[in-house]
C-alpha cells in the first residue's frame, strides 16, 4: 500500500473515530481551540503592534535626516562616555548647513522643553515647546487643521505667535475658538495662528498633538539661550538618502572643523535605526508573549495525547484485526497521526472562526487583521500539535504484538 | 513439497520465575489442500500453533518454512505482508470493525494490499456472493445475525485468496445449527482446493475435516486420516 492511499485511508478511519465519539472529540478539541485562539490573536496583535508603529513612522516621512549631537540609541556606558563631551549643535552652524546644502528640500533646527503653558485660568502644566522655523512645517509633515503655520519672518525675528497642537487646543480652549488667543508659555505671551489637526499618539516621541510651536528665536530668548540643536533634513528624494547623508556629514565635518580621520563628533539619525530598535523590542515581546500563549497550545496538546492513548488502548482489538489482516506498522502509525492531526486541524479551524470575529474588536484598537499568513500557520501549527502529541500513542499502537492485540477484550 | 512445514517448534512463555511451555518442539507438514482440524483440551497450545502458522507470532525456537520461504528470518513488514497475501483468519469472536459496512470489512485486506477501488469492490462482492450474502453488503455487524458475521469474517480470510485459512473455533460463539451452516461453508471452501485449518473443541466439527490433530500439553498427541464424511452432503443441502 503506498503513502497516499494510506493517507487516504487514514483520514476516511480518523473521520469515522470522530464522529462516532463526537462528544469526546469536541472536548479534546476544545483544548486545541483556547490554545490556537490565543496564539493567533497574540499573533495578530503583535502584526498589529508593528503596523501602528511603521504607520507612525511614516507618518514623518522615510525620507528625512537627523543630525544631533549624539546617537538616538547609545547601547552601552563606554559609548555615552564618548559622546558626552561633544560640543554642541548651535543655531549657527544650522545656519551655515543651510546655505551649503544642495540635496535638502527643508532643514528645520529643532529644540524644544517641557514647559506649562496658561489661557487665562486653565492650566496645561507639562506641554512640550519647540523652537524652530518655518520649515518644521515640511520636516515633521504636521499638517495644519486651522489658521497656518510660522512665517519664515516670523520664524526669524520678534513676533510672537505660535501653532498649537490639537491636545493642547482642546485642553486650553475646550469648544471655544483657539486662533487669536494668547497664552502664556513659560514667562512669555504667545498669540495662537494655528492648530494642527490630530496626530493620534501610538509612540510619545513623534507625538505633536501636545505640543507648542514658537519661533525658535523665541525660544532662545525666553527659554533657553544656548541648547543643543537637532536638525531635521528632508532630502529632495528619498532614493538620494545615502547621497544627501554623506553630504550632510561633509558638511558638518567642515563646519564643526573636525580634522580629516577622526571620527564625526556628531551623529545622523534614521528612522531606520529607530526601527531596528523596535524591531528588537519588538521581537522580545513577540518572543515572550508567542511563548506564554503557545503553553496553552502545549496544554490542549496533552490534552489530544491523552485521548489518543484512550483511543488506542479502546481500539486493541482493533488494531489486532488490522494487523492480522495484513496492516504493517507503518499504517497503523499513519493511521493514528491522522486522527489526532484531524481532531487537532478541526480545532484550528474552530480556533480561526472564533479569533475572526475578535480581530475585528483588536481592530478597533490597533491596525490588525488575521491575515492570510497567520490563519495558514495557526492551521499548519495545530496539524503539528496533532501530529506531535499523537505521535507517541500512535507509535504504541503501531509496535502492538498482535496476538496480545486480539486476546485484549 | 509441503506448503506448511513446522521443525522443532517451541514457544515458550516467561512469567516472572516461572516458564510456561506452551508448545514443545512440535514438527509437522501440511500439504496444499488439506482440511485439518487441531484439537485438545483447553490450555493446551492450540492457538499458539495457529498464531505462529498464521505469522501472527513468531517461535521461541525451531523453523518454520511457508510455500518454501523460511519466515524466522522476516522482519515485522514482511510477515505482515505474508499474512495479507497468504493467510486468512476466521476468529471464534468474529473481529470485524464495528462501524464498517459488510463489505467494507471485507475490502480491509485488499485496502493493505494496495487494491484500487474498482477491484476492490468487485473481489469483495465476489467474497460475499461466495458465502450467501450477496444481499446484506451494507449491513454493519450490529446489523447481522452471529452466523452472518461469521460468514462475513470467512468472507474476509477468502477474499485475497491465501494459501491457507485458518479459524480459531469458529463456532465457539454460534448455536450448533449455525454452526453447521459454517462448517458446511468450510466444507465448500475445501472441495474448490482450500487449505483449511480449524481449531475446535467439539469432535461434530472435527469430524468435517480430513485429517485431525491432537495435542496435550504443548505436544502433538496423536495425528489421524478420517474416513471421508459421508453426511457431508447431507450437511449441504442445508444451506
Ligand atoms: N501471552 C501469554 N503469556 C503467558 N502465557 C501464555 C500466553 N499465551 C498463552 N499462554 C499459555 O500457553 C498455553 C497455551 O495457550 P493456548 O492459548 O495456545 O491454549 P489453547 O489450546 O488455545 O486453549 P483454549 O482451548 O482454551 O483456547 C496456556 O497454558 C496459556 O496459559
Ligand atoms: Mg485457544
């Protein structure tokens, strides 16, 4: 008997034994069930989690640099000690970087501190103020919901004014009217111009909606006289990123007069890096939490062994026929296999119409739905609990002396 | 040549301390055709000479050649391969699969022996025309009455067309009238050429069969011709 015929006839015996125990089958199942259920929607909120995050990300754009004086991501101690006596990036040298390059489209300087800010008796008491120009408009892709951005005049001299974002505006202003009103940043009085529309807020780090905008010769005048600048460049095309890079780093090298074979005493950030960083994290999480859910797999598993060892030690006789009959080992361990993979493969199946319906609930939170990918491998992972867990009963049931088989009552 | 052939055959059981000589180097020959009863007091060895003439197990010592082969060499595949090509068993509690069909169960075997669907049907129907129950093939066991089921078991151990048949009290679980319907099926079987083995108790069934074997405490007491029946025929017009 070849392997396909007795695939066959494993799966036509296996559906049989099912469905003459089909109360006990869908117990059995139900182990299966839980366990595949929590895998795949641990699984689709993992999927979840990594769009709402490259969504975030995208949401700057792929396509800007950003220059500061150290790295985003320093790994270790000796790294920090490296890097923290590096001067600082000053007005000035944005200044200078702006005339020289050729590949940006927008730079903007960008610094900001937390600081409260006040209309008339309400109260924000911990909002995040940037000082910049005009061009964090086309850096940062905030988009203005009312009123409009800095002027570059603005940006550049006295004026006081500022863009708010969305939290901000609804926190000082509740229902009421937000442009022309001023408000008080830190000492200083700020007139609104405009409010950007809702960012959302998956991660804090590129979160505007709380956040006020001013002039960054405001900031220095009224907050802080000397930080530490970032620059935020925006190449003209995102297929140039490594060209406007290397020039960005020229340039900087020359500006900050560092001598030829030393290293950069500044660093230029990606998004991809930051990625890369949440890719690890994000592996961690997916890691443990895959492995806390697939115990439960591991129980409904034990479970399907369990019953295969009551299947086979009911069926001895059985056994005995079939192999008196002509049946090697081989096709009662075929034999076998199916019926657990078969129960445990119903179980994926009832899993992935139960999970359907609560992806749609995780949707409401987060951008995930059971994809293609993750309903083939939650089926082809309970074939494989099946095909595990039944292995050890079936391999019993294949090694049967026949004589005992047939004198077992 | 024989197309059985035993040479000093023991089989001996271990229990704890104690060994249970089940079979004493028993030697013996039967030749294609014959219809042979094996008969002896219970504990005496009688199924464990059927077990290792059908390959079911294998001799704690001694030879045993089939159809000229030598199968103490064979490994588990391969004797479970001569049992699906040369033997049938006809057990005393019939054995079929409770949920197949009648003829399903007698399928089985052509199924291991890898039989496409068409030639199964045909061989099986044939099987169970042969033993008058050509109008029950869909019937389960719970559906049949214990002589049906024997037929379908005979049915069953006839179907590949083995070399030998063997039956372990086949009317143990049958009233004698049906019993004897069986015997006479038996008796069928035999006159078309059949080598046939049957284990009993009840000297009205060995009396069917040409040759008797006696055995008593593992070894083969006495090995007799019979006359040739003459209510055979009698028998026969019963069915
Ligand atoms: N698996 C076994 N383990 C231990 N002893 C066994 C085993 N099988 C058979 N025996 C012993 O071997 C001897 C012969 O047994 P066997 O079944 O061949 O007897 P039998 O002639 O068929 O008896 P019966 O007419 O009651 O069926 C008995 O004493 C029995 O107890
Ligand atoms: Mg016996």
């Amino acid at each position: 008997m070849n392997f396909f015929t007795e695939v066959k006839e494993g799966l036509f015996i296996a559906w049989d034994a099912i469905r003459a125990n089909k109360l006990r089958s869908i117990l059995t199942t139900l182990g299966i069930v839980i366990g595949v259920v929590t895998v795949t929607l641990m699984g689709t909120a993992i999927d979840g989690l990594n769009r709402a995050f490259l969504r975030s990300v995208s949401m700057l754009g792929a396509d800007v640099l950003y220059l500061s004086r150290t790295s985003w991501f320093i790994d270790s101690y000796e790294e920090w000690l490296k890097v923290r006596d590096r001067r600082d990036i000053t007005l000035a040298q944005v200044r200078e970087l702006e005339k020289q390059m050729t590949l940006a489209r927008a730079i903007a300087p960008f610094v900001d501190a937390r600081r409260p800010v006040k209309y008339k008796n309400r109260n924000s008491s911990s909002v995040v103020v940037i000082g910049t120009t005009e061009q964090f408009q086309f850096t940062s892709g905030s988009v203005v919901g009312q009123g409009r951005f800095l002027t570059a005049e603005e940006a550049d001299g006295g004026r006081p004014v500022c863009v708010v974002g969305s939290e901000v505006a609804t926190n000082l202003f509740q229902q009421g009217p937000a442009l022309g009103n001023k408000i008080k940043v830190g000492q200083q009085v700020f007139e609104v111009v405009g409010v950007l529309e809702k960012q959302g807020n998956f991660l804090g780090h590129f979160n505007l909606d709380n956040q006020v905008i001013i002039p960054v010769k405001q900031f220095l005048g009224g907050i802080w006289h000397d930080p530490d600048f970032e620059v935020q460049v925006k190449v003209i095309d995102v297929k140039q990123l490594e060209d406007a890079k290397e020039e960005l780093r020229g340039i900087m090298r020359k500006i900050r007069r560092v001598p030829p074979g030393k290293e950069d005493d500044f660093a230029i950030n990606q998004q991809e890096s930051f990625i890369s960083t949440f890719n690890r994290v994000a592996g961690t999480i997916a890691t443990v939490g895959l492995f806390i859910t697939g115990l439960s797999l591991f129980v409904g598993g034990i479970g399907i062994m369990n019953i295969m060892f009551v299947s086979v030690a009911e069926r001895t006789r059985e056994i005995g026929v079939r192999k008196a009959i002509g049946a090697k080992r081989r096709t009662i361990l075929i034999q076998f296999l199916i019926e657990a993979a078969s129960i445990c493969l119903l179980g994926g199946v009832l899993a992935l119409a139960i999970a359907w319906p609560v992806t749609f609930l995780i949707g409401k939170f987060l951008p995930a739905t059971l994809s293609l990918t993750v309903a083939g491998i939650a089926l082809l992972v309970s074939i494989l609990t099946g095909v595990i867990s039944g292995f050890f009963p079936a391999w019993r049931a294949a090694r049967m002396n026949p004589v005992d088989a047939l004198r077992n009552e | 040549m024989s197309l059985i052939r035993l040479q000093n055959i023991s089989r001996r059981y271990q229990m704890g301390a104690e060994t249970i000589h089940a079979l004493r180097e028993v030697s013996l020959e039967i030749d294609r055709g014959e219809y042979v009863a094996i008969m002896g007091p219970s504990g005496s060895g009688k199924s464990t000479l059927m077990n290792l003439v059908g390959c079911l197990d294998t001799p704690s010592s001694g030879s045993y050649e089939l159809n000229g082969v030598n199968t103490s060499e064979m490994d588990d595949n391969q004797l479970a391969g001569i049992r699906n090509r040369e033997i049938g068993f006809v057990f005393q509690t019939f054995n079929l699969l409770p949920r197949a069909n009648a003829l399903r169960n007698v399928e089985l075997p052509l199924i291991y022996a890898g039989l496409s669907n068409e030639e199964r049907k045909t061989m099986a129907l044939d099987a169970l025309t042969q033993v008058g129950l050509a109008d029950r093939i869909h019937h389960k066991p719970n559906e049949l009455s214990g002589g049906q089921r024997q037929r379908v078991a005979v049915a069953r151990a006839l179907v590949t067309n083995p070399s030998i048949i063997l039956a372990d009290e086949p009317t143990g679980n049958l009233d004698s009238r049906t019993g004897e319907e069986i015997m006479a099926l038996f008796e069928t079987l035999s006159r078309k050429g059949n080598t046939l083995i049957v284990v009993t108790h009840e000297e009205e069934v060995a009396r069917h069969a040409r040759r008797i074997l006696r055995i008593r405490d593992g070894l083969i007491a006495s090995d007799e011709k019979t006359e040739k029946k003459s209510g055979v025929d009698a028998v026969l017009a019963v069915l």
